[in-house]
C-alpha cells in the first residue's frame, strides 16, 4: 500500500515510523517531511496547506491512504478533499475539525452538553473586551478565536498584560483573522494532563496521558512554546480521574459532536486540568498533540496502521489497543533564541549508535549534511520500565546530539517525579 503523511515537524516522524512497522506499507510519503524525515520516508515538496497539491499528488501516485496530522489543513479541509477523491484518510473533516478551529465553538459546545469547562466570555468589540478584562479577577486567560500556531492563548496575571494580550489580537492583529474573536476565560488552577484518544466518531479510545512542558525555560519561565518536552504517563491522571474523564468528557464530547452533525473521527486531543472540582477542559486538539505523540506512540504495542484504518472504517471497537507498561520521556533540542528570533543554518551531529529514538523537527538536508532549519530541531525520546530511568536516558540521548547554538530545557519530568513521590 502507498500511504502519505502530511505535515513535517517532529510529530509527522513519529508517525512515519509507527507506520513503518507495517509490513502492508510498501510505499510512505512525507508532504513535505523535512531533512531528519527523509530517512525514513520519501519527501515531497508540497505545503501541508496547499490542498490542490496534495490532492492531485495523490491521484497522479495513486495513494491508497493518507494520514493527515497538523491542525490547519484539517481545518481547511484537507480530508475532505482527499476524501472526495476516493482515498480514505485518518483525521476529521473540516465541519468536525472546527472544535480546534474556532474556540468559540469549542466552549459553546461544552456549555450546551454540560462538558466541565472554564466560565467564559466572547467578544468581538475591543472596548467591551477591555472592559472586561478590567473588572474580572485576576489572573485571567486571553484566547484568539481561531489558530494561532499555539500562541494565541495568554494566561495574564496583571490588567497591564490582560489589556496588552486584547489589544495584541484585536487591535494590532497579531494573529490575523483568527484574533478577531477572543475567548476570556477564568484562570484554572491544578496541574495539566494531555490525553489523545483514538475514535471513530462512536467508539474512543484514549492513549497513555502525558505531561507537556510548554514554557521556554526551566522551572515553567519565560514565554510559551509548541513545548520543550513530555513525558508518559502523567501520575496525575490516575484511575480514578480516568474514569471521571470518560464518563464526563470523553464520552459526552463525541456524543456532542454527533448530534452537532460533526462526528468526529481521527485523532482528538483532550487538554485538562484536574482542579479541586475535578477534571475540566482547557482545550480541544483535532489532532495528535506536538510533542506529547513523541512520548505516546513509542509506547503503543498495537499496529498503528492496522488502528488508523479500524477509525476510518467505523469499526474501532473491534480492535484491541495495545500500550507498554513503561514510562516515556522526550527532550527537545531547540535553537536558541526560540520561540523568538533564531539562527539557522548550522550543521547536526547525531550519534553514530544510541539508545532511544530521534524525531526531527526542524531540520533540512543540503549535499547530504543535516541543518538547523526551525525553533524546535528535534527531541530525543526514551522508553524505560521506570519514569527516572526513561527521564535519565532522553537526556543522555540529547547530550549525544550536537549543533551549534542548540538549548534544551534541565528539567522535563522533573514535576512528574515529585507527583509520583507525593503519592
């Protein structure tokens, strides 16, 4: 079978090489990959969002399947497209990718259903923004409607940083037509779980929880990132939390967007926090997260291809999946200067022999050297029977990589390792 993965960061090659373990899998294609991805994948030239592309490269090589992984050409309709054309896809159609695509739907489905969320507020008026930005409680959570490359959302602990995040969006739109609406939200307080949940629009299935690291520097300083690290699973979601989640919002939320007429199949990533009156819902993903998939699917025993076609095909419920008993932790290798302004261009030296996995990011190939070419590179992922050990070993695989001007967070997991001791 010829299969296609669209997009090109660390995630996308995570994917590609769960999906390489499937023997049925002759041919797999990366649009457009990146230079670290070109090793396991042939490459394609061709933009994650320029769909007419995509779909006539699937016809002209007649593919058989297509994952399609980052949040804008879900949006934009990439599977439907394709879908259109008789090649069958892993992730939603545009109608049911809209609960990444627009926060307002997002919390106004949440409401309806009674799915536990963050009291919210919408506004399209920079005034009546303002204003009530100046009277709620602080701190306060800003979030531009639509994507932003995960940078739309500013938790604010001061009137001076609410009003600027306001006026950031509405005013100098920083975030284009995708800032023209704002979510204001009470500010939750407990610590934060990523779950991604395989389903087919009937059946979900969730994966091993994980724990991201989205701030730049150690100790959760500095601005937001796409996140410096993960790790597998996350000690704060235990049993019973799990089964509070399937009951109140895993469940309840596919439930929701089938009878909104926008069942939803593929991917759905679930951002909690587990606050003293239990889980609530900070955001909804319409796709693997980034870089929580490079913590989760080296612990997926099941077949992931044999999975994809199983959500594709409505018939999820009749597959076992399948996770290892053992911790996971992934390290990312940033330029320096990120999430800002950085220098790129600068050659990566990997390890001849290592233990673990390496997913890159944000890197391309030029005479057949390995370049700098993003804020993220790569990040170094771990399996162990212990979380310290899994931890010990992504750093020991990340001192093993070398470029020029290259940062990573000290202490990924490091939270994770107190929680378990509290317990």
């Amino acid at each position: 079978m010829k299969v296609m993965v669209i997009g090109g960061g660390g995630r996308e090659h995570a994917v590609l090489r769960k999906l390489k373990e499937n023997p049925e899998i002759t041919e797999l294609f990366a649009l457009p990959g990146n230079g670290g991805i070109a090793a396991d994948a042939a490459c394609v030239p061709i933009g994650a969002k320029d769909i007419a592309s995509i779909v006539s490269f699937a016809e002209d090589n007649a593919i058989d399947y297509a994952v399609v992984t980052p949040d804008d050409p879900l949006v934009l309709g990439c599977v439907d497209a394709l879908e259109e054309i008789g090649v069958p896809c892993f992730g939603p159609r545009s109608e049911a990718a809209l609960i990444e695509g627009s926060k307002v739907f997002a919390k106004n489905l949440m409401k309806k259903y009674g799915i536990p969320t963050a009291r919210y507020e919408v506004f399209t008026e920079l005034e009546a923004a303002l204003d009530y930005v100046r009277s709620s409680p602080l701190p306060i959570v800003v979030k531009a409607d639509g994507l932003a490359l995960g940078k739309g959302v500013v938790v604010a602990r001061s009137r001076e940083e609410a009003e600027d995040a306001v006026r950031a969006s509405m005013e100098d739109h920083k975030f284009g037509k995708s800032g023209e609406r704002l979510v204001i939200e009470e500010f939750l307080e407990g610590p934060e779980v990523s779950v991604l949940a395989f389903t087919d629009g009937k059946t979900l299935v969730p994966m091993v929880s994980s724990m991201d690291h989205k701030a730049a520097f150690d100790g959760d300083a500095g601005p937001n990132t796409g996140g410096m690290g993960t790790v597998a699973p996350n000690p704060y979601y235990t049993p019973a939390v799990a089964e509070r989640c399937m009951k109140e919002i895993f469940l309840p939320t596919i439930r929701a967007m089938e009878a909104e007429g926008r069942p939803f199949k593929g991917c759905l990533y679930f951002g909690l926090m587990i606050t003293k009156d239990g889980p609530k819902v900070i955001e909804y993903n319409c796709r693997f997260g980034d870089p929580e998939t490079q913590v989760v699917l080296p612990l997926l025993e099941t077949d992931l291809f044999t999975i994809m076609r199983a959500v594709t095909e409505e018939r999820l419920d009749q597959i076992q999946v399948k996770f290892k008993d053992a911790a996971a932790c992934c390290v990312i290798l940033a330029s320096k200067g990120y999430p800002g302004s950085y220098e790129k261009g600068y050659p990566i030296e990997l390890p001849e022999k290592y233990e673990g996995q390496i997913f890159v990011a944000g890197a391309a190939r030029k005479d057949g050297q390995l370049l700098t070419s993003g804020g993220r590179v790569l990040g170094c992922t771990a399996v162990a029977d212990t979380l310290p050990a899994a931890i010990e070993q992504a750093y020991a695989l990340a001192r093993s990589v070398k470029f020029e001007n290259a940062f990573c967070r000290s202490d990924i997991g490091q939270r994770a390792l107190r929680a378990q001791k509290e317990e």
